[in-house]
C-alpha cells in the first residue's frame, strides 16, 4: 500500500479524506454507515456562540450536477455541543481527526466560541474557522470577502486558541490568492477552499424560488474545476498546506485537487447520495498512487505538469 498520511503542518491525518462541514452532521449520524475510523478526519457542522435553528424549509434543491442549500448553519449552540453526551462528549470517542467548525455573527462570537474550544480541546484535532457562507444574513461571507475583516478574525481566533487552525476561504473574490495570503498572515496554520457559490433555482410551474431563502449555496461536481482553480492559485501564494474542495465524488476528482496543489481533500455533497464514496474515495486514492508509481502520496501533493 502507498503511504496516505498527511502533515498539515501541525495536524497529522492518517489518510487525506475529510468529511467537509455541513454534510456530516456532527458525526454520530452516519456511525452506523461509514467507518469513522477509515478517514482521515471529520469536521462537525458550525458551532456558534447561540444554538440556531437555521432557515427555514425548503432548504435544499437538486440541481444540474449539484445541489443548492440554504441550512444557514443550524447548530445547538456551544453550551450544547460541549456539554451534551451526543456531541463533543461522543466525539472524543472517534477514532479519527474530529475538526470542529465555528462561526458567529461578530468577531467576539467567533472568540467566544474558540475561548469555550480551547478550555475544552480533549478529542478537539483543529479548528475551522467558516468565514465564507453564503447562506445567512450577518456575517458569513461578509467576513469572508473583506481582507480586513479575514485579518481582524483569524488575528483574534488564534490568539484565543492553541489549536491548530483552519481557515475556510470564499470563492467569492477577485484574487484568492490574495485572501490566502491575509488568512496565513494572521496567523491560519491551514486553508481550506472552496465554500459553495451562491445561487438560485426557480420552479417553473409555481413561479417561485425553489428555497425559502430564495438564495443557497451551490455545491457538487458542478463547482469542481472552479474549485481546483482556486486551489491551484492558492497553494501558488502560500506555503501553508491547503485541504481542497468542491465537487468531489471520485478519487480521480481527489487527485486533481492533489495535483493542483492541495494536500488533503474534503468531501461533502457526494455523502448524501452514497456515503460509502468516503471509503472508496481513500482505497481508490492508494491505487492512483501505485498507478503513478510513487510511495508516498505526499509525493503528488501539487505535482500538475506543464
């Protein structure tokens, strides 16, 4: 077998595969389907200071080679996800790399929730810091697409924390590089790209939105050559390791993101139709590996040809 793990930077993963944010729950929902302990991580839904019941339904829509979601970041809050045995508790169970995603309204919320991270960091591998979603009214991608911003966030979060950090970057900028940069600047020990596009769907014979919210988050294989051109022009800016997504369903879709630079990959939409992708996805990976005739699959990490 090829040697699947990961360093990024501080955090160790024994294989690159994580199950992205927001299409995981919080873990124990798919314990009875998945083999936790096969992947490389998992990162919960988004903690916020608040619990939050989300937009309201319908909040998801298939679409053309995707899917469209406008959850807007449901979560039972940090008192809860700390305190109740079926989330942090349970997660110190995991055999595998348990990355919890925050977000908040304001930066002092974001603190807040990585003070609350810190003091309770047993089972915790790392932080994501999610300043990049599209689907709620006050902060989310506003955070996300002001530099100022991205460095006034990830500058006070890493003060607040020793945990390894990530920071979720939007795709919605004129130059990635640039906030890539910001992000590693102020202190982000990882990036990892890209949230979803904002977009729309309407039906046709009802004449309305096909979301509540009217808008969602578009992700699925229609992102992905987006995403690996963000990937791409990030790990081009920053020496700081990148985890890519967006449209990932196959190895073959994992690799691109290797070879454009990436060095470990997140699944999320794929989960919903086929959880089993995940297993496939690590297995098919250790085979693309002997296929290419390297050891290691540090060894591919960005190693596109021109």
């Amino acid at each position: 077998m090829a040697d699947l793990r990961v360093e990024l930077g501080p955090l160790s993963l024994r294989n690159p595969v994580i199950a992205a944010s927001g299409t995981f729950g919080y873990g124990r929902e798919y314990r009875d389907l998945v083999a936790l302990d096969s992947l490389g991580g998992i990162v919960v839904k988004g903690v916020s200071p608040f619990s939050s019941p989300g937009n309201p339904p319908p909040r998801t829509a298939e679409v053309e080679a995707g899917m469209l979601n406008a959850i807007g970041l449901q979560n039972p809050g940090i008192d809860k996800f700390v305190a109740d045995p079926e989330y942090l508790p349970w997660l110190r169970t995991v055999n595998t790399a348990v990355i919890v995603n925050i977000w908040g309204r304001t930066v002092e919320d974001y603190v807040l929730v990585a003070e609350r991270l810190e003091a309770e960091k047993s089972g915790i591998a790392a932080l994501e810091i999610n300043i990049s979603c599209p689907n709620i009214k006050e902060g989310g991608i506003g955070f996300g697409t002001d530099l100022g911003m991205v460095e006034q966030v990830v500058g006070r979060v890493r003060r607040a924390t020793t945990l390894p950090l990530i920071t979720k970057l939007s795709p919605n900028v004129s130059r990635i590089a640039d906030f890539a940069r910001c992000a590693v600047d102020a202190g982000s020990d990882i990036l990892s790209l890209i949230n979803t596009l904002p977009a729309m769907a309407i039906d046709v014979e009802s004449r309305k939105p096909r979301l509540a919210n009217v808008t969602g988050g578009l992700s699925g294989p229609a992102i992905k050559p987006v995403a690996v051109k963000l990937v791409y022009e990030a790990a081009q800016a920053v020496e700081a390791p990148i985890i890519g997504m967006g449209g990932i369903v196959s190895a073959e879709d994992a690799a691109e993101f290797i070879l454009a630079g990436a060095s470990a990959v997140g699944v999320g939409t794929a989960i919903f139709a086929d959880p089993q992708c995940l297993s496939r996805i690590v297995e098919g990976l250790d085979l693309y590996c002997r296929r290419q005739g390297v050891d290691a699959l540090a060894e591919l990490v960005g190693a596109v040809k021109f």
